[in-house]
C-alpha cells in the first residue's frame, strides 16, 4: 500500500503541475521572434550584434551582386514644331503677354505689304544726365550716348572754363543728340547747358561744325546770414522758428558747448547769436554753408563771442579776447599700464641703484605711443641709452621724452597735435624688453611726469589779434535776418535751359 501511495501522490504531483508547464514553441513561432534587424548600436559584441553583422554584409554583398547598372533609356517623342505651328502653339501661352502681343494667327503677306528698306529715326533726341557723386563728367557724357573721344573733348572744353572738380555731383546737364551719320556710329551733340557752378553757367552749341561755349557768369551776394533770437523754453525750437537750419544749430551748440553748460548756463532771457555763411544767386537760389560767428548774449551785452580763424595752419575756434580753444590735461602716451614708476630704483641691466627719471609704460611691441599734448619735436633718432628716441617742446617751458621706440612716425622740427601718433613701442637702448620710458622735463629738468597736468590755449597777438577782431566786427555789423529779405530773380541774359528747345526745333528739320 505504501508503494502504491507514493506512486499516486507522485501522479498528482505532476498532474497538478502540468497545466503551469509552458507549451514548447514552434519553428514558425520561432521565425516570427527572429529579429531580422537588431540595433547595431546596442549590445555590442553579443550574440545578437554579431548575427546582426552578419546580416547586413549578406544583405549588401547581395545588393551589389545584383545590381544591374545604369544605363541611359532612350524615350521617343514627336518631332519639334516648325516656325509656323510653334508661333500658332505660342498664342495658347501666357508668354506672348512679355512679348508684346506679337503671337498668334498674322494676316499672310500681299503684293500691298511691302517691307521697310530702313525704319526712320528721330532727327534729335532731348535727354537729361546728372552727375552722381564720384562720377566724371565725360563718362556722364558716354552714358548718355555720346561717343567717347566727343565725350573727352567736351570735358576738356568745359575745365578751360571751371575745374571738373567744381561741379558739384548732383549737377544736371541738358543735352541735345543730334542725327546720327550711320546707325553705327553716336549721336553728335548738338547742344549742351549745365549750372556748372554757383556763380556760373556754361551753355554750348554746335555752329559750323565745332562746338561754341558761353560762360555765363551769374552775380552772387555773400553777404552771411545772421540770426538772433530769444532762447525761451528751447534754444534749438527757437533757432530753427527763427529760421536756422538743423546742421547750422548743432555746430553752434558744439562751439559753445565748449566754454559753457548748455544745459545750465543758458537763460530763457539770453538771446542766442548766429552767423553762417550764405550765398545768394541773382537767379533766385541760395545756399547755406558753414558756421562763421557763434554768439550768446544777456542782457543786451555779449556774455560770449566765438569766431573760426586759421592759425599756425590749424583751423579753431577763438574768443572775443583772441584766445583760443583750451586743450588741457596731459594725454596718456599710450594704452599700456604703468610698470616702473619715478624715483631712485634698480637698475635691470646695470645693476645698481640710479635715479629712474620718468614712467615706463609696458605694451606689445609695435603699439602705438602718442603726443600728450601739442608740441614741436625738437629730437628724432638715436640718443644714447634711450635708443630710438623722440623728445617734445612745449608751451611754457616744458618738454616731453619719449624712450626705446622701435620705430619714430616723425621728424625734427615737426609740430604735433595732442594725440597725434609719434612713435611705436619697442626694445632699443638699454631696455630688457619692449616698453616706452616717458619723461617730463621743466626747464630743461626731469620731473615726476605722475605730479603735473597742464593745458595750452592758443592766443592771438599783434597784428592777428587786429585781423580777428576786425572780422568779428564785420560780421556782427550785419542786421539780423538781412540775407533773408528775399530779392526779386533777375533773368541770365543770352540761352537759358529752356532755350535748348529752340535749338532742337531749328535743327530738328522735320522727322519723328
């Protein structure tokens, strides 16, 4: 019995195990899991990679086993239309719209249409050019359609009267082309007229063959164009109400800006003071140039006059008194920071302690070193341990050095401005590596260039500060608002532009 009891509770062991048993997978099951593609970027290395690899060299080794090559297929079609068929296809399109309308079905020729042995053409053509901004006269010509070597000939008939530089771009010259020799060959021209300047016109004709010139000289009055005003709650609204132009208000706030606060030194009460140059034409034009005269006044005295004058070559701006603009504070030589300062120190190549007597700037090599301030250059070369070497005079005794350049941008008795580019760092002399060893001299004495700052104001003296003074009282002598009185246009006598329509209708003789 007991064998039997354990033969049984063995069946039921199974049996009761047997429907959690998982059925064995077919091949058909199995294909259909077989993943054809793995991720080749994934598990690598693994099986799976590897029959993935596999794979996809069969796939392409068969791919290029089959590949058949490439050949060109020859494709039949119907022959191209003849002139006539395309002409009649062509007025189905919508290109005849960009061709005039000239497609379509035509009306076949008769013995009554007979072609032009020559179409006519205009006996003269009128046309106007403009001179643009860096163009030449003569190329204008040439765009036009004159012929070149006319073109050139003209130019240099018309500089005999006015420099080709003086004709302002924007210049408009009326032309008249006459009737041509041959269809290859230009128009003559046959008249020409242009403002060439301001105060002059140049009108041409053909007469006999050869081109015929007037100068037309046009008077102007230069008399300046003053304006004056109460300042109010805006000096600019007030200037421009009083007729100044934009550009003429802006130098004037610019020259005195720099004397004065504008935007807390002027009063609602002060009466602004303007003077520009002014050019009117007898033919009724004007043009305003630059600013001559800038004035403020308070309480009916002037609180500040300022007048434009050339001295020494150098155009500034100069006080009632003749002094002129103040250039102050001493200008750094350069860009670099200061490495070595003033005062007993030791000497790197030498070895022992020796007065430093100025400032060493560090930079790279072949910056540039600039003038602190205006100056003659009194020394430019070699000079000793310095090496390449530039040195200043200044106003009121003082002078600057400039030490170990690698190369000098100026000359012994050259003038330089404050600023101006005299020299580029290096390492000549006695120098370790490049730099610039700046000095400031007093009487001919080095002194701590860190302890002075100073500033020049030119002056005028002796018979230029008579010269000066007597411009700004021509200027001040003319009234407020004169030039603008306006003056009835006075006609030029002899052609004028619209007197190249007479030429055109003597010479047109008939045609088209």
């Amino acid at each position: 019995m007991s064998g039997n009891a354990a033969a049984l509770s063995m069946a039921q062991a199974i049996s009761l195990r047997a429907p959690d048993a998982e059925p064995r997978p077919s091949w058909r099951d199995r294909l259909a899991q077989l993943d054809l593609v793995p991720d080749l970027g994934d598990n690598i290395g693994s099986a799976e990679w590897w029959r993935g690899l596999a794979t996809l060299t069969l796939l392409c080794t068969s791919a290029i086993a089959t590949f058949p090559g490439i050949e060109p297929l020859s494709a039949g079609g119907a022959p191209a239309l003849d002139t006539a068929d395309f002409n009649e296809a062509r007025a189905q399109m919508i290109v005849p719209l960009a061709l005039g309308g000239d497609t379509g079905r035509h009306m076949a020729a008769t013995d009554a249409v007979r072609p032009l042995t020559q179409t006519p053409e205009r006996p003269q053509i009128e046309l106007t050019a403009t001179l643009g901004n860096g163009d030449s006269f003569a190329r204008v010509l040439e765009r036009s359609g004159v012929g070149g070597s006319e073109a050139q000939a003209l130019a240099r008939q018309v500089s005999g009267a006015v420099p080709l530089s003086d004709i302002a771009p924007g210049t408009r010259i009326d032309l008249i082309l006459g009737r041509r020799a041959a269809r290859t060959m230009p128009r003559p021209v046959e008249a020409l007229a242009m403002r060439a300047r301001f105060d002059l016109r140049i009108e041409m004709e053909r007469m006999n063959g050869s081109m015929v010139m007037r100068r037309i000289p046009i008077a102007v009055d230069a008399t300046p164009l003053r304006i004056r005003g109460r300042v109010g709650d805006s000096l600019y609204r007030s200037a421009r109400a009083a007729g100044a132009s934009p550009e003429s208000i802006q130098s004037y706030l610019r020259v005195i800006g720099k004397q004065i606060s504008v935007g807390s030194d002027i009063r609602a009460s002060d009466e602004f003071d303007i003077i520009v140059d002014h050019r009117r034409a007898e033919t009724g034009e004007s043009e305003t140039g630059k600013l001559l005269y800038a004035g403020l006044v308070r309480g009916g005295k002037p609180k500040l006059s300022m007048l434009e004058w050339n001295k020494d070559g150098r155009s500034q701006w100069f006080e009632a008194s003749g002094v002129g603009e103040q250039r102050g504070g001493m200008a750094r030589p350069t860009n670099g920071r200061i490495t070595s300062t003033f005062g007993l120190r030791r000497h790197p190549i030498l070895g022992y302690r020796r007065m430093h007597s100025g400032i060493d700037f560090g930079g790279g090599y072949g910056a540039p070193i600039y003038a602190v301030t205006d100056g003659v250059v009194t020394i430019a070369g070699r000079h000793g341990g310095f090496g390449n070497y530039v040195k200043l005079a200044h106003a009121g005794g003082l002078g600057t050095g400039y030490g170990h350049m690698s190369r000098i941008a100026v000359r012994p008795g050259q003038r330089v401005a404050r600023g101006q580019v005299i020299g580029y760092i290096g390492s000549t002399g006695l120098s370790t590596g490049p730099h610039l060893h700046y000095e400031l001299y007093r009487n001919g004495r080095a002194v701590n260039p860190a302890s002075v700052t100073f500033v020049t104001r030119a002056a005028l003296e002796g018979r230029e500060l008579a010269a000066f003074r007597a411009r700004i009282r021509d200027l001040t002598a003319v009234a407020p608002g004169a030039a603008l009185t306006p003056i009835a246009p006075k006609q030029i006598e002899g052609p004028k532009l619209g007197s190249l329509a007479d030429v055109a209708s003597k010479r047109a003789g008939g045609g088209i």
